[in-house]
C-alpha cells in the first residue's frame, strides 16, 4: 500500500473473520493500514467455506430441531442462546 499510495478506493476483506489471537492481531494491523490510507470502512465477504455464527444459528433456529448436538466449534457455549427458541443443546462429552 506504501507503492501504491491508494487516494480513492474500496477494501474487501474476503477472508474468513479472525478466529484467534494471531489473527486478531493481524486484521488490526490490516485495519490501521486502511485507516492510514482513508480506506475505511472495511467491507466484509465471507468466504471461508463456514457460516458466519449468525448465519448457523438463522439456518438452525429455521430447522427448528427438538435437540442439537454442537460439534466441530471452539465456542459450544455459544449456541445456549437456543435454548430461548426451546431448543435443547445438548454438550457432548468430547473427553477421549
């Protein structure tokens, strides 16, 4: 961006969202980047092959099933807030 020397333009982040802290940290030194170059607000596109957390649970709460079993998640608590929707989320016990 330094070559460059961008005046106008539009910054698509086609990436999946941070989901640790190396790349928290990266997407912020991307974002000081944009701002040094007056390129913000930064346009989001996911494209990770995953659905976004409000995505799963839109696509869950439309299946409405009477139980879920999350797998395949760092943040199985996240999926409590089903319960709202009466939906029983069960945690595995994933001890080996």
């Amino acid at each position: 961006m330094i070559d460059i020397k961008p005046e106008n333009g539009l910054y698509i982040h086609s990436a999946t969202e941070p989901f640790n802290e190396e790349m928290e940290i990266d997407f912020k030194r991307v974002e000081n980047w944009l701002n040094h170059f007056n390129l913000l607000p930064i346009h989001h596109m996911h494209v990770s092959g995953h659905g976004s957390g409000d995505e799963i649970l839109a696509l869950i709460r439309e299946i409405n099933p009477e139980k879920l079993y999350p797998i395949h998640t760092e943040n199985i608590e996240s999926f409590d807030i089903l319960k709202d929707d009466g939906i029983d989320v069960i945690h595995p016990n994933l001890s080996f």
